[in-house]
C-alpha cells in the first residue's frame, strides 16, 4: 500500500456532519463584535451564551462595533453589518 492509497478517500471517507471544519475539526460561531481595532485588525466580540474573545477581523473585510461575525479558530470569515 502506497501513501496515495492510504489518503485515498475510498479508504477515509470525509465526514461531513455539517457542524465542524474538517480539517481542524472546530466549528464556526456567529459573534457580535463590540470593539473594533482596525489599525491592528482585531475585534473584541461577544457570542450569544456571553463569552467574549479576539477575533482576528483581516480577512473579514470593513468591520464596525455591532456587526454580526461568522468567526472560526479565531478568525472572523463573514461579516454582516449592523
């Protein structure tokens, strides 16, 4: 057996449940941001259950206190405005 045949997805099928990366097997969480610093493009946001945590907002696009993220491993993917 080669190592293409071990990666071959006949043998490792992807599982796909909808609900997690699957290459790193975190999930996606939509956050509001509350304070944004665009000079070092990071946000400081809120998930619905309260907890706060840095979001790396680079790849995101113009975001302002209020927007909505789709945020994964850190970084925000999506952004719908306030």
């Amino acid at each position: 057996m080669t190592v293409s045949d071990h990666c071959s997805s006949e043998l490792h099928p992807p599982v796909d449940d909808g609900a997690r990366c699957l290459t790193c097997g975190d999930t996606a969480t939509w956050m509001r941001a509350l304070d944004v610093d665009t000079a070092r493009e990071l946000a400081l946001c809120v998930d619905e259950r309260g907890r706060r945590q840095t979001v790396d907002i680079g790849i995101a696009g113009a975001v302002a206190s209020g927007d909505r993220l789709l945020v994964h491993a850190g970084a925000a993917l999506h952004t719908e405005p306030a």
